[in-house]
C-alpha cells in the first residue's frame, strides 16, 4: 500500500493539533512508500502509481527497488520510472549497469547518458566494450549518442570498426551519423566488407581531431584503454572475434 498525506492535513495538525500531532505526522510524510506484493506483478504496478503520484520517499523507494528487487522485470521498471524523476540516484544506475540481466543493463545505459558528462561517458564506453550482450552494447552506443564530448563519438567510430556483430557496427555508424545530422546511404551494411571499411576510414582521417580532442588516436582506442581495467560489468569469456579482439576492420 502506498499511502500518501496531503499538505493540507499537515497545515490542519500544525494549526490545530498541537505538536506531538505535527510531528507524528511529518514522521509519517518522510516514511519510505513501500514497493511490496508476492508478484512482480503486483510490484510493477505500485511503482506505476509511485511514478505518477510521486509522493515524498519516490526517489528512495524507486532506487532500492532498482537495485534489491528479486526480480528483473520490477528492477528494470523500477530504474525506467526513476529516471522520470528531476534527481536520478546514480550510484543506483551504476549498479544497474552491472545487473546480472540485461534489460536492466539496457535501461541502466539509457539512464546514464542523462548525466552526459566525463564520468558517464566513461561508463558507457566500458559497457559499449565489455558486455557479452549484443543489445546492450547497441543501447550503450545509442546512450553515448546523446553525450557530447569527443571521446563519445570516437567510441560511436570505433564500434563500427571493430564489434564483432554487424547489428553494432551498424548502430555505432548510424548513431554517429545521426549526431552530424547524416544517415548511411542505402545498401551499405557491413556485410560489404570494402566499401564498409572504406567508409570507417574515411571517417577516422575526418574525425582526426575529436581523436586529439579525447586524448587518443586512431591506433589508441577507447577500448584500448578500458578493457584491461578489472571488469565490472556482465563479461563473458570474450569469444573469437569478440569485442575484445582485434578483427578484420580494426586498426
């Protein structure tokens, strides 16, 4: 139950009640909303209410379900409706980035990029690197989309150089582009290996100086320089041809 005191209570204790009445109720206001319930179900749709209703103790409420819930689906609605709120708890998100499932991963990387500073960026290019989830390395590459600064879009570049799955290489491409207002032209996939490397290149020679700007170089990577840092995100043991490994495309 989520229970929730009006202002105007609180004014009618405070002018008639006395003060032990007006303290028992400020108690009661800074009282955490609970998100509880035997189902997920029965969870999602409290944080639903919480999200809309917004009583004191949201923010609270919301990130220690982001971060405790048993359960993925109430974890992952939990951080989605926190990040609705004007303060988003951070250390919460981070957290989330390192959720054992990747819908909250997915939405912790979408949150962080909210932030869009050094350190944010700096934790979207590890998750765009390190995790062993596709969708979530495409999510964390969209997120840094939305963050300005050079090592962003030289992190978008990279991606497209050297993922080891297509629909990433893709979505790095397509999200840097979308940043320059551009689009990839029609046909091209990387799947055209040439011309797809052709147009990565081109690229690097045009973005030489974001790359200056990051403190990099085409032949030093964002993912050179986060991946042998301990890894606390949700890597597996990187395949052949991971996104730790140097592949056709790379440099």
């Amino acid at each position: 139950m989520i229970q929730i005191i009006s202002r105007r209570a609180v004014v009618a204790v405070l002018a008639g009640a006395g003060l032990v009445a007006a303290i028992a109720v400020c108690s009661s206001l800074l009282a955490q909303p609970s998100i509880c319930g035997e189902h997920p179900e029965q969870r999602v749709a409290q944080i639903e209410s919480l999200a809309v209703e917004r009583p004191l103790g949201t923010l609270r409420a919301l990130a220690y379900a982001a971060g405790n819930d048993p359960s993925p689906q109430v974890r992952a609605v939990a951080m989605a409706a926190m990040s609705h709120l004007p303060d988003v708890h951070r250390p919460t998100v981070r957290r989330g980035l390192d959720d054992a499932d990747p819908r909250v991963r997915i939405v912790a990387a979408q949150t962080m990029a909210q932030f869009d500073d050094d350190a944010a960026v700096d934790d979207l290019v590890k998750l765009s690197v390190q995790d062993g989830d596709p969708q979530v390395r495409i999510d964390a590459l969209k997120s840094l989309g939305r963050c300005r600064g050079p090592r962003a879009a030289v992190a978008l570049l990279e991606a497209a150089d050297t993922d080891a799955v297509a629909d990433v290489k893709m979505a790095g491409l397509e999200t840097l582009l979308a940043k320059t207002h551009g689009k990839i032209s029609y046909g091209l996939t990387p799947a055209n290996t040439a011309r797809w490397r052709e147009i990565v290149q081109r690229w690097k020679e045009m973005l030489k100086p974001v790359y200056a700007a990051a403190g990099l170089t085409p032949d030093l990577r964002p993912q050179d320089v986060v991946v042998n840092r301990p890894c606390t995100y949700h890597c597996g043991p990187p395949a052949a041809g991971g996104p730790h490994s140097h592949h056709e495309g790379s440099r």
